[in-house]
C-alpha cells in the first residue's frame, strides 16, 4: 500500500479536512465538553495513562463526560474528580443500585451524577449503548480506547463521527 508524501495531499482529500478541523479543535481557546470513554479491560499502566490526561483535559478548564464502568471511566473519573470534580459528569446506563460494586463507591463521589433508571430492564450492552448516545450528545468531541472488536465502542464512534464531532480513537490492541 503505497501512501501519498505530505507535500502532495491535495485541497479535494477527505483527510486534510479531518486534519483541518482537528487542527482547529486543538487550537480552540475555549473550553470544550469532551467525552472521554472506553474498555472496561485495560491494563494498569494504561489506567495511569488515561487518569493523567483526565486530569490535564479538567485542570485545562474543559468539562469532561463518561460513563461509569471499570477500567477506562473509572480511571477518567480519578482523573477529573483530582482536578475540578464540577467539572465532571458522570452518565450512567443503568442506575446506581445495578452498577458493580467497585465503581459504587467511587460514583457515590460524583457532584454531577446522572442515572437511567429507565433502563434497568434492558440488558448492559442495550443500555450502554443508549448511554453513549446520551453522552455524545452532550459532548463537542469524542476520545475513546478500544479494542478493535468493541462493538458498541466503535458504534459510539460512528455515530460521533457523522455528527460531525472530533473522534479520537486509541486502540488498545
């Protein structure tokens, strides 16, 4: 697969316009509501990494979004509770009573926690997804890490994509 120099992208191609605009998300003074979600497994040195950037993104005056899950949103949490916990809202798919025990007591600590009990009934997978929706929504960009078969993942991440908001895709695998 051969691959065009840098000097030779041309003004028509898809990928300069994604350039362009993440460029300009980069250099936008303002602070942003980004969404920040991912796996559940992740490994802790990847943990670390996700809680420091949290963190940075908090400290930097940005409002960040997640979901409450192990793993990658529990290390998002740490992260932006360390900072500024106003600025943190925590989305969750189901209610407080059906998240796992690990993450209740951290998301007992939440300020701006909101629940869908309404969901309940459905399975983990079904409200999640909705709960992403709900997330991406409220954001102006998207990071996400993943796996490359996390399903309802990579979903969130098309739908994000063809609303037009900034997606940041980081592979775990």
């Amino acid at each position: 697969m051969s691959q065009q120099p840098l000097d030779t992208v041309t003004i028509s191609d898809p990928s300069l316009d994604t350039l362009t605009q993440e460029l300009a998300a980069i250099q936008q003074i303002d602070s942003k509501r980004i969404a920040l979600l991912g796996s559940r497994h992740v490994p802790l040195m990847h943990q670390q990494l996700i809680e420091m950037m949290s963190y940075a993104l908090v400290l930097a005056g940005n409002r960040l979004v997640t979901s409450g899950a192990i793993g990658t949103n529990s290390a998002a949490i740490k992260g932006a509770m360390r900072a500024d916990a106003n600025l943190l809202t925590v989305i969750l798919p189901q209610s407080l009573s059906r998240q796992p025990r690990e993450s209740k007591k951290q998301l007992e600590k939440v300020i701006h926690l909101i629940e869908n009990s309404s969901n309940d009934h459905l399975s983990l997978g079904e409200a999640s997804g909705m709960c992403n929706s709900e997330i991406i929504a409220r954001s102006d960009q998207l990071i996400c890490f993943a796996f490359h078969d996390s399903g309802t993942l990579l979903k969130t991440c098309k739908e994000a994509e063809e609303q037009r908001k900034i997606v940041t895709l980081f592979y775990f695998d």
